[in-house]
C-alpha cells in the first residue's frame, strides 16, 4: 500500500505528521461547522486532519439571510448532474461563532475525544488581537495546530490582513510570539501577486499555507432584481474556484522553491473527486482540505481518500512526495 504520510509543518519543532492529505476544510465540517452529522458516525481519526468553523475574539451572529446560494448545495449538485461547471457555490455565513474563549473552554475538551487531528481557525481584527487569541489557546486541549484565516471575504475587512504583506507578515509572527503551536496562514485568492503575500507569511514564521479562501462574488435573481444573498456580496467555492486556486498553488510552489522555502502548501477549493487531488498535488500542494463537497455529501473526504490510494497503488507510486510539485510546463511548439 502506498505511503500517505505528509509532514505538513517541517519548519516546526514539534511538528505535524498527517498520515494522510485529506483535510476538512475550515465551516463544512458537518452541518453546522463543528461536526455535527459527523462526530460517532464518521471516522474522523481516518483522515489527515479536521478544521472546525473559524471562531473570533468575541462572538459573532453572522450576517443576514438568505446565507447560502443555492439554499441545497445537495440539491442543487443533483438538479444539475449534466452541468455541474455551471453550477454556483455562494455563502456569507458571517463566520458565527461564541468566541474563542467558549471555543477554547468547552468546545476543545471535546474535540480531545475526537481522535483525530484537530487544527483551530480563528481571525482577528488587529495585530494585537491576533497575538491575544494566540495566547488564549494555548489554554487549549486537543489541537495540533493553529489556521490564522487572514481572508474571510463575507465579514467587514475579511480580507484586510491577506492583501498586505506587511500585516500578513505581523499577523503571523504575532501568533507564532504567542502559541509553541504550528501556524497555517489561510491567504485569499484575490491579490495582485500572491507569491508577495506568501512570502510575508514566511517571513513572519509561518509553518504553512492554505490557498486559497472563497473568491468574492456575487449573483442577482432576475424574477426580483435582488441579490441572492442577505449580504449582497458572499464567497465563491466549489467548481469555479478550483482552476484560480490551483494556479496560485502553482505560482506559490514555484515562488516559494527559488527562495529555497521548505513552507508546505494546503490547496483547497473546488475539490470534488481524487483527480481534483492530484491536480492540486502535482501543483505542489502538501495537502488539501475538502470543503465544498462536504455540503453535498458528508462521506466525500473519505471516499476521496480511498480513490487517491487506490490511484498510487495502481500506477505503483510508493509514496504521495513523488508526485508533489511534478507538473510538466507545457512545452512550445
């Protein structure tokens, strides 16, 4: 059988050895963020690791329905099985959650019973603030590692830290100055260059990279000329994110092997079978998280997981570092 087993945080002392690279992505972890639908009828130990819902400093209602387009990803999915590239994935949730210090106090002791992996998502509003909630975690049982989300495109300046440098890079070493965790900085699909950024990541200590978050988009029902969504503009995922995230997963790979970076890449969006996988793989991702096809079907990340072994195994690929970063340039003619 061949070997899964990614190192996703080499730069670290304590480390992070995922047995595998299938990830639940940060807000589709089961119905409500957090695993319900999932906790006791899913192995969650099975895949590389779980990211509950994004948390802040304090407490967060989230913006005002409708929240999703379309209301049913599950129906939507199946209405549209002969064009599924057609298909739009728009959300501002508004990143509802109690706060990271209930998070911290009652929701990691139980995720401690999880046994599996856990990362915690959390945003800020400041520097300051993301060295505050570092501290505040390290309170925290049963997480390996922290996700600074720098580009949550639904809430007021979402996106504010991933489209500087410069803040990037203090946000980050403002964590790493405060938790002895491993740091992931989640960057935004939206930027002028975001080799800059992800180098501003490194810069400032971070362990990896997650690209990329949703693309801000919007969609408008003709019958009454309103946006579809409460917050009129939302996060774009699903299918028409993959080929922009895939190519920033490309371009940072690259940029981050001419500094001689040895930063893992997560790639995220759009990753609906084994294929879409190998595609973010061969790019130069480490790993991947599996966000929108949770929506439609909660078994996704395991059936995926076993495709993506059953693909090694039958095109005698011993281990998933072989095919990392592999793409050929297509050659000129």
């Amino acid at each position: 059988m061949a070997n899964l087993e990614v190192d996703l945080t080499p730069r670290h002392p304590q480390g992070l050895r995922l047995a595998n690279p299938v990830m639940i992505a940060s807000g589709t972890l089961g119905y409500d963020g957090y695993g319900r639908g999932l906790i006791g009828n899913y192995p969650l130990h099975q895949l590389g690791a779980v990211i509950p819902k994004t948390v802040t400093r304090w407490p967060r209602e989230g913006n005002p329905e409708p929240r999703w387009f379309p209301d049913s990803y599950r129906q939507a999915w199946e209405s549209k099985a002969d064009e599924p590239d057609g298909l739009l994935f728009l959300n501002a949730i508004g990143l509802i959650n109690p706060g990271i210090e209930t998070a911290v106090r009652e929701w990691t002791p139980q995720w401690a019973d999880w046994n599996a992996t856990v990362l915690l998502s959390f945003a800020a509003h400041s520097v300051g603030e993301f060295g505050e909630m570092a501290a505040i975690t390290n309170a925290a049982v049963g997480i390996s590692a922290l996700e600074l989300n720098l580009s949550c495109p639904n809430i007021e300046n979402g996106a504010m830290f991933s489209h500087s440098p410069a803040l990037t890079r203090d946000a980050v070493a403002a964590v790493k100055a405060n938790s002895p965790l491993p740091v992931i900085a989640k960057l935004a699909p939206n930027v002028p260059d975001i080799t800059e950024i992800a180098k501003a990541a490194a810069d400032g200590g971070a362990d990896a990279l997650t690209i990329c978050n949703t693309l801000p988009a919007m969609s408008i029902d003709l019958p009454t000329r309103r946006p579809v969504l409460g917050n009129i503009t939302g996060g774009l995922s699903g299918i028409g994110l993959r080929p922009v995230s895939l190519a920033l997963v490309y371009q940072t790979a690259q940029a981050l092997k001419e500094i001689g970076a040895n930063i893992p890449i997560i790639g995220v969006g759009g990753i609906f079978n084994a294929q879409h996988a190998l595609e973010y793989i061969l790019a130069g991702a480490a790993a991947v998280q599996i966000g929108s096809a949770n929506l439609i079907n909660l078994n996704a990340p395991w059936r995926i997981l076993t495709n993506l072994q059953n693909y090694l195994t039958n095109h005698n690929i011993a281990t998933l570092s072989q095919l990392r970063g592999t793409v050929h340039p297509t050659p000129t003619h």
